[in-house]
C-alpha cells in the first residue's frame, strides 16, 4: 500500500485535530498536512453521526419510508463528489461538494438518531451514581476540589480493568504470541517531533481578555451556533448559513473560525468578555527531564511510538522475521482544552496497542480462515456516501470484496469483534465503521473504528489502522539509523545500486567540526535522494543539504556517484504496519452501560450484568446470620476460592438476605454462596445464585468452589449446573 | 504510637532527601522537619554498607576475630549516644556523637565488605549484556540517543514484570482482600503542598558556572574526596579530614556543602570551570494541567498519595469498619539529577504500595500466628548501634520483645518474606534492615527495609513503615475534610466537647468576603487548636488565625468557648498507617542477579534460574527439524498449552537442539518439550526438559501440556515428574 494514513491520536483520542500524516501521491515518502483535521471521532458523533441504529436488529420499512429520500440526497451528493475527484477537478470545487455532503449526511443521521427506539429505562444520572457509589470509579482529588478529565478508579472499577488487561493479554498476546513491551511514558522531544505530534498535536482554542478563562474554539463555535439556532424568528437565510458551519465545523482553520466568531460577534459564554483569536494548543503535558532545563520533554500521547523506536531490538528477539506483533499496554496523556463526557474524554488513560509489522506487499494473514465466517456489522466509506445503513457480512466476503483492504487487517477486525463481545459489548450496539476522510479527494487509506452505541451515541474504542510504513520511516529518517527489515527474494534479481562516493577529506576541509555530520548525512541517503544530488551536482555542479539546521554546498569535489548492478536475493524493505489500538476507559465505559440493568418492578435494584470474565469478584460468600458455627464454613469456603484464584467477597455486614444480594448484584458479582443454617447439617451443603437468573441450587460445599471456577473460568454453563443439582426455591426480597 | 515518621520516598526511591516528617515530640502533631535528611538507605549502602554478609550462613570465627574490635568500637560510641540522649544533653553534642559513630559504623562496615567471600564467577557486565541481548531490558530512546534513567522492558523483562505483578496482586490484595485503587499520576500541587513534598522532595546540586551541566552536591564532594584519599601521600590529619566528612556527607546542609566545597577548591569534574553554590532541586516533574497555565501540577513521586485522598471513599466502601488495606500497583516519577545504577536509580518506576489503615490504639493482627514461626534474618537499629551483625530469629519473639513495634507490622514482614523468596529473591541474600535515623535524638518510629544483596551491595526493595497518622491529617488540615473512622468504644465514656461558638453576623462583618473561609477554619480547628484560641481569647483578648495566607484578627466579641461533657459509645479517630512500598524494578533486578548462573564449563551457556511463577514464558516447544509431521505435533501442544493459559514460545528456528535449549534457558524458561522423530510413533510422544537439572522424561503428547501446567503453577515438583516417567538420556551439547 502506498497511501499511508497516521492518525496519531488512535481510538482513544479520537479528535478534532487527529493529525493525519498521509503521503502525498505514489511513490513518494512525502507527507502531506492538511491544515486543520476532522474530528469527532467521537464527540460530534456522540451527538449526532448516530447512524443505522441497532446494527443487528430488524430494519423497520415505516423508518425506512422516512429516511429513503435523505439517503438519496446523500448518495447524490456522493456522485458528485466521487465525479468532481475523478476529473480531477480543482481543489476549491470538490472542497465545496464535500462541504455541502456533510451537510446532507448530517440530516440523515439526524434523522436516523430522532426515529431511533428509545430505552426508557435507561437513565445515565443514575447509572453513574450507582458507579460512584460502588466506588468503580469517582474524579480524581475531590477532596481538594478535582481536577477535570482525571479519574481515580477504585477496588471495583480497579478490578474490573486489571481482569479486562488480563483477558487482553490473553487473548492478543498469548494466543497470537506477540511480543510485549513497557516502554517509558516521559518522552524526550526529538521522538514526538519525528512522529509529528509537537507540530501538529492541537486544539485551537480562544482566551478570555479578561480573566484568562479558555475554551476550545470549536465547541464554543458550535455552542453560539445552536443556542442561535434555537430562535424561532431566525430569518431562513440566517438559518441556514449557521447549520452550514455547524456540518463543516470539524474542518474549519483557525482563520476561517475567528471570522466567524467576529462575524457573529462571539463573547465568552461565562463572563461575557471579549475573546482573544483562536491559537493553537498543543495537547501533550511537557515536563524538563534532568537538572539543566534543557531537555525538553512530554508525556506520551500514545503507547506507539515506544514500540517503533524499540523496532530493531524486536525484528531481532524475532530472528529477523517478519510478519511479527509487538504490543504494549500502558497509560497515555493528553491535556486536553475543556474535558467532559465523563469517562470517555480525559487527560489520563490506559491504552492497549498493537503493531503488527508486515511485509507491505503481502498482507495475507494465516490464521485469518478462523475469522472469516464471523457475520460482522460494517459501515463501509462507500456505504456512507451512498447514504446506505450498516451492513452485516462476514469478514470473509468483505475481504474478498476488497471493502476491508486486505486479511491481516479483516483477521485483527474478526479478533476485536471477539475479544469485545466477550468481555461484555453487547453485539447489537456495536459496528466498525471505516474513516472517510474530509480530504476524500487526496488519498486512499484503510482505517476501521469498533465503535460502541451509548447514551452519548457511537463511541470509537478501538481504532484498526493499515498505517503502510509512515511510522518507522519518520525515525528513520530523523535518526539516520536503518529500520527495516530483510525479505527473502522468490527468484534472485538484478538491482541497480547508487552509491555515493565520498572524499572524505575533501568535506572535513570545507566544513571542519561539521565534516562529520554530512557524511553521516550523506551515507544515510536513499536511493532517490542520491540519484537527486546526481542530478543537481551534473547540472548546477551544487546541491544543498541540511543537516541539524544548517545548510551545506556539497560540490561534484565531494561526492562522485557510483553505479553497479548486482544479483541479490533478499531485499530490504521498510515493514508496513497493521494498528489495533484500545482505549481501555472507553471499553469500560461501554461496557457499563450495555450491562446496566433494573430489576423488574423494583426501581431500587439497579446493577450490573458483567461477564465473569471481568466481575471484578466472581463470587460473593454471605452466612445467614453472625453464628460463629457458620463462621467455620465460610473460612472453609474462602480458603477453598483463594485456592483456585477465584476472587470473592464475604459479606457478613448482616441485613436480610435479600439485602446483601442487591448490594453483591450492584458490583456485578454473577455468583452467591450463602451459608445458612441448613449448611449446619452433614453433610454441610450451602446455596449457589446467579445473579442474573437469581436461580438458586444447593450442592455440598466441598463441591461449591470448584463448581464456581467451572462457571467463572467459561468450562461450565449456569443451565448446566442448572439440570444437575436441586434447585433451592425461596423468594427474594430486597426488605 | 504517638511519634511519626514519615519517609515519603520509600523503597524505590531510597535518597539522601528522604522527607522525614516527624512528630516533634509526644502529644502533638506539629510536625518537625530536618533540614536535610539521611540519605543511603541504598546508594551508600551499595557501596560501603553491606554489614553482615550472607546473613543465613555460619558465621567464620577468623572473620569475625578481626572484626570484633571494630564492633567494640560502634558499640562504645552507641552507648555515648545513648547516654546524651538519655540525659537530654546540647543537640550540638548529640550531633557530634552520632557523626563519630557513624565514622565508626563505616569502618566496620568496610571491614565486612572487604572480608566477604565474593562470588568469582559474577560478572555483572556479562549478565548485563545477557539481559540487552534477549530484550529483558534496555535503555529508552536509544536510537534517539538514549535518556538516562529511563528504560524499556522487552517481551521478556515484560512478561516478567507482568507475571510478577500478577503474583504480587494474588499474594496481597486478593489473599488478604485488600482494596486495590488506580489512581491519577498526575496530581495537582496543593496534594503534594499538603504531603511535603514541594517543599522538601528536593536534593541538592551545583551546575557550571559556563556549560551549566548539573551535578549531585553529595556525589560532587564524595568523588572529589574518595579521589583525594587514594593519594599516598596524603598528610594523616588532611586524610583523617576527608573520611570524616565522608562519613556524614548525607547528613550535610547546604551551607555546609558549600564550604566544604570552597575549602577544597572544587571544580566541575568534567570541564574543571566553577561551579555553583549547591542548590536545592526539586526532584518532581512539573507539567501545568488544562490550557491556562494556571493549575500547576507534578507526576506523582509515590503511589501513597492517591489512597489517601481517596479514604474517605474507600472507608465507606468498607462499610466504615477498621481495620483495612488499599493498594496500588502504578508508575511513579523521580526527577534525579544524575541517575546511575542501571535499573536501581530511574527516572520513571513502578511500585506496589499497600496502606494498611488501623485504630493506632490495636496494632494486633489477627492472621499474625501464620507468619510468627518463620525465621528471618533481622539487622535491628538496637544491633546496628551495637556493631553486632544480622540476627535471625522468628517473627513471633521479634514482636514478643518489641524489637519489631507490632504484629501488623510483623505479619507484613513475614508475607513480604514469603512473597519475595516465592519470586526468586534467594533468603540467603535478603534481610530486614531497621531504620536508624540520623536524629536518633528526636524521635523514634518503626520502619523496616526488606534489603537484597548484590553486586552494587545491600539494596532496598520493599519499605515497610508504620507511619502513624501522619498522611492522613495533613490532608484533613489542608482540605478541611475530616478523615477519620468511627471506633466502638469497649465501655461508654464520658468526654469533654469544647465547641466554638461564633457570632457569624459580626465575623461576616469584620471579615467582609474573606468571613466565610473564617468560619469554616474556625468549625474546622480540633481540640488542641480550639483550647489554645480559648487561652488567648482569655489572656490577650485577641487571637490571630491564618486563613488562606492572610491574618485575621479574632477577638472575643467574635467567638465564645463551650464546654459541655457527653456520654459517648464511639470515638472519631484518625486511623493509623503501617505501608507496605515495593520497587518492582528493584526487586526485577535483586531477582536477575539472584537467578543468573553459567553452566558448569561452559561460559558461553549463560542463563536465568527463575522460578516458574514469574519466568516470562513458561515453556518452550522445540520441533528437532522443520518436518511437516513434526508440524502437527507442535501445533497441537501449542494449542493445548494455550488452552491451559501456559505462555510458551515456539522454537523452529533450526540450529541444534543444545544451542536452542541454551537459548531458551537464557531467556528463563524453565521446561522445554522437545518433539523428535520417535514422536511420530503411535501412540505420539515427546520429551520434557527442565531447566535446572537439564534432566529430562518421556512422556505422551496428551499427557505432557498438563504436566507443565501443574509444575508452572506449583501443583507438582519436578521431583516427581522425574520419579514417574521414564528417564531420556540423551547428550546435551550447544555446538
């Protein structure tokens, strides 16, 4: 592939300024900067981008009726899009059909999102009361007044991500035997110059005159635009200018954005003070590494770059092969303008990435037959501009199809849709949409979002980018040290190498303490670079380098080229690379909120139906009463869960029954023991409840813990344990 | 206990500017903080410190004829300190006392060093390549350069610290159901005002006067002197000089620092230019948190810090009930100046902290009777001052006579102890190091450092302090919020309540906007605070109080005091604190060097002996050729292993079967199964290597992946695998 889309910020940034790092045109390493980004990965979405609604659901043809002629007016605007680029039309015109789709795909997933069912039940204020209360997690240093988009996870929520990282681990690094790495989050600055994170890392943002109060220039934009739009007198013409910002507000400059806010006259929306024009604000937290102050440093922003700066080491503990992944799990930093959205939009946050280095022009994947019958919701680039809503089909057929580009990226899109669904996504509020890009008229990349329906619409969790071989050639080139790889050739062939030819003397004369640096410079050179100072010094007997800042004249006395062809059977390539990449908070998040429940006709029992997997305990122990005889056998039977590593939960708080089930079921625990004073008989037998069933059965306690393990670990199902012991029959009652 | 102390640092971070905060004396809490503290709790100690040797093998008689009159002599001078203290004498004697003592604990100490049996085959540079080489871990950045102090984990060192963690969260939080917290590392300022670390997390350095390169005060003038005492002909008063400043340089103040520095004429070590006057440099990152550059934050030095400002959450979640533990396992930062000792001093850490809150008044542990009966080697301060070396002895009799404060305290220790030699720390090589304070004149605490043995010399690991109430009032008296639990009193008592009564009307008009915060300083003032405002209230009829840095005025008008007695059945109390504090990175290294062995002459076959619970893979699959037949052998181990969660690595390489054991050896794994051409033979078997012995069984591909599984996991010893299966005999060679 010779596009090459970066999008630095990965899933769980999902931002305005997402720095698209692309390559300009084929066959060129190039990259090209579009000025300002899309956004809303997530936010913008959040409200509005909630297209195709429950993607596996039936599709109702009443709604259909309604949305037929919006789809249409996109897919029109589509066309046009897709002729004006085909053309090869001038920027300016596809920049405005592109302008004029957005708004039409705009009204369509309004649309989509006002005639989607509705869950009554669902009340986010109380889901999120319920998740403090438990302590799953609360804003970080409360006690001193909080700080905004921190988050201290406590015994429950802390719980429930170590199991989470486990399955991860599990799933993508054992089974898939990628090599792990823990890399350091201070990040000294040369590293995130090279990735492009210090140029291009950004919100704009505008400044109260007065009191220095800042605000993220879009979002205040957005909010004047609306509050506007909420005037029933506006005069249509008023109207429809400000819903045309509104749909392009994710692609605006910051020229474009301060005079729109002189033209509509903004002020602070606190103070009501004049505002300064929109600057840049780089995201990243910098620090000084050492003593001097001279070290200029950040904290990451993301786990990646620590796997390519470490890619040598690794090509090697791999012999020297490739295809191989690399993976880190680890926190990442972004300081952001104004965080909000709880969970889902903060400063500091666990991520999980994978790096799959591969050969870029054989992105077959082996295993990739294990995945390719998985019946997967899409919503393909083309889909959306044809106004079309999401399809299911397998992986294998999207492959073939040559939606998903090619197997290794459809097998880690097949192993995403299984690790997420395990760990408690519910499939029907989930879908990978591919990242159509604002600037469709200047390249072709393939990027898929596993994104998650909430309350706050579709989130993007994972990101799954074919990022061709953009990464470990920026370091490259900014260390001059070599970062690629050996392929064994089918046949051997014939190559032509150009080489320069250096007199080494000639240059340590001319520029003396510098000499070193050039020759370095010069001797780090790729082929068509040094085919370029041929070209130059043939022509204007002269050709400038820059090396560290400074400009030097290389003349035909320095450098001579020389050309040879020689037989060769392997090659060295630079690796594409295939990028999974989680945000853990948000997956949790998600997670939450799939797996929030109310018990019928009881407001009060409110909980979570997590999965085993990541309950944060697997089982809860509750004697009936404080006697201390019970006492002997809810040892026995915590001794006996500690054994198999089950984690658990002794409530012996006291409170009916019914009481301590409600409160077990509030931190998600799927399994109960509880000892009572039948237990007190030989042999000693208790109760086993599942907590989403609330079915009971009695089985000896000898036999309890290992039945619990069976359940907790997957080897057994509740009907099964279910058909196999008597069940214990007694009504619940939360009194 | 009513003495603090409180060493914020902990055991990864071990320096000279331990922040001691200590309650000055009985009854109060006004905390008194030394100018500057003790350091070496590892880095002097690494050099000069390593009394006793291996602390649990026999003591030689002729070592220890030389070394008794060095005893005698650290004996003599302990009891001069003793004595000053006891008669309260001049602190400026004290002072003198205790720098001849430690002149004399130095020379003992050498002593014992130098008399050491060393370990002829060690090589830390060989074992450190060995760890570079297989990716255990390495420098961070290295392509850019390289920063120091910061390092990467390769997939082995990762799947190391993985496993280690994993055990440790096992060991701790889920055997002992602690409440685990994932706190943020980024932490506003008034947290770390509060904690003091702003102001003392500091060491001194100078810088050069022209290139501005930094420079550790303590290290500058240790070097300088160490360089000095090497010259022969050193007059025997300038000599007697050095070694003495040389005994007391951690406990030297900045003016001191600088005259010894002028005294001796001492110049940059690298460029000979000036330098500086030493300054403090605070050892915390700063970053500034949100787009005004107004909310000033650091990364957090310790992990303590996050539980607890989160008590009061965790607390309820408890259910309000005393005793309980938190812990957190996360990433700490430390700014050193110049860090150095490979992966002992860095920049960025993790850690493990556990805080076990408790009523001060019952230190008792009810699980203690477990670890009494285990005998650990013991270096009490009571011995230290004796000169006399490590005493090994149970828990049980170390409480019984208060050599060890408590049996919280103790039973810490002892699953500390079990936790580290179930890892690979070898006991031999392990003690618990009492804390001597330099002030033994001010104060007494409890405080032990589990310490490991190696190359760089006796190495903290694992603090273990009880540190009073300390923390949490601190961020009571900062925030205003009361953090303290209720206690169930054993009888009713009856308390006198002294209240503050305020006339707000007259407050609020005396104070204007700055009366409320009045107010809340005045409800919130504890016993001590409101006695001494009625005194003055009495006797000056004035009272100031300091209130967000200003001074109000209080006068009787304002406030008057009422006394009334109550009955009461609980108390409030301030918890106490024992914590518990792991370096991992630490304690990783103690393990390398505790677990590297060469086979016998062979030097070529290094590798790491670590036990199976944190060895990154636990087995290896090695096909002996690239048959396809083989191939179907591999794949279904492969698959079986994975299906019991038992990490192993596939090892096709080709090359012999002797290089690719020594291969996987020297990345730790302890069993390999080797599938040969007998193998293909029905019904199919395979061989099973361990690590250690190199002894090797045959047994049935079937029955093979469960036998690795129950000896990774403990369930079976190696043992009696061997005594079960046929023996394999077969050369083993690495050519």
């Amino acid at each position: 592939m010779q596009f090459g889309l970066r999008l630095v910020t990965q899933a769980v940034l999902c931002k305005t300024q997402r720095v698209l790092l692309s390559a300009r045109s084929l066959g060129t390493s190039n990259p090209r900067f579009p000025k300002h980004q899309p956004e809303n990965w997530f936010s913008k979405r959040g409200k509005r981008l909630t297209s195709a609604g429950n993607t596996m659901t039936e599709v109702d043809p009443k709604v259909e009726a309604i949305l037929q002629p919006l789809r249409d007016a996109v897919k029109q605007q589509g066309d046009i899009v897709r002729k004006l680029k085909e053309e090869k039309a001038p920027e300016i015109d596809i920049k405005r059909a592109v302008a004029d789709l957005k708004t039409k795909k705009k009204a369509l997933e309004d649309k989509e999102l006002e005639l989607e069912p509705k869950d009554a039940q669902f009340d986010r204020v109380k889901m999120e009361d319920l998740l403090k209360q438990r302590f799953f997690y609360d804003q970080a240093f409360a006690i001193y007044g909080g700080v905004n988009g921190l988050y201290d996870f406590g015994p429950m929520g802390c719980a429930m991500k170590a199991n989470l990282l486990n399955a991860w681990r599990k799933h993508f690094i054992l089974e898939e035997q990628m090599l792990e790495v823990d890399c350091s989050m201070l990040t000294p600055e040369p590293v995130l110059i090279a990735s492009g994170h210090v140029e291009r890392f950004s919100d704009y943002m505008v400044k109260d005159m007065k009191n220095g109060q800042c605000f993220r220039a879009d979002h205040l934009i957005e909010a004047h635009l609306e509050k506007l739009l909420t005037d029933k007198k506006l005069a249509d013409d008023v109207k429809e200018k400000a819903a045309k910002i509104l749909s392009v507000i994710d692609g605006l400059t910051k020229e474009e954005m301060g005079s729109i806010m002189k033209t509509y006259n903004m002020k602070s929306p606190v103070s009501g003070n004049d505002l300064s024009e929109p600057v840049a604000f780089n995201l990243m937290f910098s620090t000084s590494i050492g003593p001097t102050g001279t070290v200029k440093g950040y904290l990451r922003p993301e786990t990646a770059q620590g796997i390519f700066v470490n890619f040598k080491r690794l090509l090697e503990f791999n012999q020297g092969k490739l295809p191989f992944a690399a993976a880190q799990i680890g926190n990442s930093f972004r300081n952001e303008i104004s965080p909000r959205s709880g969970l889902i939009r903060v400063r500091e946050f666990t991520m999980a990435e994978i790096e799959h280095f591969l050969d870029p022009e054989d992105k077959s994947h082996p295993r990739f037959k294990d995945v390719a019958d998985l019946r997967i919701p899409l919503h393909s680039a083309c889909n959306q501009l044809d106004g079309k809503p999401v399809q299911v089909m397998t992986l294998g057929e999207a492959v073939e199809q040559k939606i998903i580009n090619n197997q290794t990226l459809g097998y880690f899109m097949g192993r995403i849709y299984l690790f997420m669904t395990k760990c408690g996504v519910d499939p029907t509020r989930f879908r990978f949409r591919q990242h159509m890009s604002n600037e469709m008229a200047h390249y072709a990349c393939d990027c898929w979002d596993a994104e998650c329906k909430t309350s706050y619409g579709w989130i993007e969790c994972v990101g799954c980018a074919d990022r061709s071989c953009y990464d470990l050639k920026q370091h490259q080139k900014a260390t001059g040290v070599t970062l690629s790889a050996s392929k064994q050739l089918p046949e051997p062939k014939t190559v032509e190498f150009v080489e320069p030819q250096m007199q080494k003397g000639v240059i340590g004369k001319a520029f003396k303490k510098d000499g070193k640096a050039v020759i370095d410079f010069i001797a780090a050179m790729d082929k068509e670079e040094v085919e370029a100072m041929d070209r130059a010094l043939n022509d204007r007997k002269e050709f400038a380098v820059n090396v560290n800042g400074q400009e030097f004249k290389i003349t035909p006395e320095m450098v001579s080229i020389k050309r040879y062809e020689k037989t060769v059977h392997v090659e060295d390539i630079t690796p594409g690379v295939i990028e999974p990449s989680f945000g853990i908070g948000r997956i949790m998040y998600a997670i939450f909120e799939h797996s929030y429940r109310q018990r019928e006709g009881d407001e009060q029992r409110r909980y979570f139906s997590l999965p085993p997997v990541i309950a944060p305990y697997k089982c809860s122990v509750l004697p009936l009463s404080g006697k201390a005889e019970l006492d002997t056998i809810v040892s026995q039977l915590s001794k006996a869960l500690t054994n198999l590593d089950i984690s658990h939960k002794v409530d012996d708080s006291g409170g009916s029954i019914g009481r301590r089930y409600a409160r077990t079921d509030a931190i998600a625990i799927p399994f109960g023991i509880t000892v009572d004073f039948d237990s007190l008989k030989e042999p000693h037998t208790a109760t086993l409840r599942e907590r989403d069933t609330m079915k009971q059965i009695r089985a000896s306690v000898d036999e309890l813990p290992q039945i619990v393990s069976d359940l907790a670990n997957g080897r057994r199902s509740w009907e099964d344990v279910l058909s196999n012991y008597p069940l214990f029959e007694q009504q619940e009652s939360s009194k």
